[in-house]
C-alpha cells in the first residue's frame, strides 16, 4: 500500500516539478516523503505523502472558490468564500454566501470527490426516483433536483456536486446555478 501510494506520489512530484511557487509545500512535502521511504522510514513517509495529500486537497479547494460565480445585478457576495474546506474522505468544498438588498441570502456550494456525488448523480438518471425526492429540473442542458424552493442540487461530472440554498427568491437560486461556468469549474478541477 505504501509503496503504491508512493509510486503514484512520485509520478506527482514530477507532474508537480513545472508547478508554481505556491506548490513548493507539496513538492517539499513529496521530497520528504521520498527521502524517508528510501531511508526505510515508513511511518514519516505516511506523514509526509498524508501531508501532500491534505496540501493538495487544500489547493483543489482553493481552485473550487476561483469557480463560484460572481454576484449577480442587486446582490452583493462576500469577499472570500465562506468557507473551503479539504478533506480527504468527505470530499473538497468551498461556499459562497450573496445577499440582496432585502436582506434576503443565496448560498453556492461547490464540492467535488465527495463519494455520495456519483451516487446523486445516477439518482437523476432515473426520472421516478429523483422526482420523488424533489422537482426534476434543468439548468442549461443538465439535469437538477429542486427539493420545494429551498435547496437546488446539480451534479457535473459525477463528482462535482453543486448546492444552492437560502431564504433568497427561486428565480435568484436558478439564476446563480445558470451563472456557474461549467466548462470552467470541470476543467479547473
């Protein structure tokens, strides 16, 4: 297990080498991890490919913030997201909260290798089934459920899980599921 996690670390630290600066943590951490295997140190060599994982999460996290739409006409976003979080079991996320003038908020979620992703996705492959847990919907050419008014969830690719909720009007939670950039979020992540 060990040494097949390394393999697939090494073959990452190459991928990684013509990386940015900001990817220096994980290139050090996969040195680390390398150096220590070779030592016959495995317990540091988990730690240290662990590390590069969490790093890498975290910077998948950052670039599913850089996908969350903008705020639309009327409503205001907040600076930076809510809230990113990398986890390696739970998935990659980041959330954004936009409020309108009314007081009244929109939520965007965006999380990606979440492994109840897949499964959603093939809920709404069968109409009856998904229709039964909410209203059936289409944004631009892929399909959603809109469970009453409050939340809209849109699986992309089957492992990117998009979640809209809040107290804001309907048509607001269309219009930022609309304003999400497909093509961008999947190849970006």
């Amino acid at each position: 297990m060990i040494r097949r996690s390394f393999v697939i670390l090494a073959f990452l630290a190459a991928s990684l080498s013509q990386a940015a600066a900001q990817g220096d943590d994980i290139r050090r951490s996969l040195g680390e991890a390398q150096r220590a295997y070779q030592s016959g140190d495995l317990g540091a060599t988990r730690i240290a490919l662990e590390e590069a994982l969490q790093l890498l999460a975290q910077r998948r996290a950052a670039g599913l913030a850089r996908s969350l739409p903008g705020p639309l006409p009327g409503w205001a976003a907040t600076d930076v997201p809510d809230s990113m979080q990398a986890d390696l079991t739970d998935g990659t996320s980041a959330s954004r909260s936009y409020r309108n003038a009314g007081g009244q908020s929109v939520q965007v979620s965006l999380t990606i290798d979440n492994p109840m992703t897949a499964q959603f996705a093939m809920i709404l492959t069968n109409p009856g089934m998904a229709g039964s847990m909410g209203r059936l919907i289409r944004i631009g050419d892929r399909r959603a459920l809109q469970i009453a008014d409050d939340v809209i969830q849109m699986p992309v690719d089957n492992r990117i899980l998009v979640t809209i909720t809040g107290d804001g009007p309907n048509e607001a939670k269309l219009a930022y599921a609309r304003a999400i950039d497909i093509a961008q979020l999947i190849t970006r992540n």
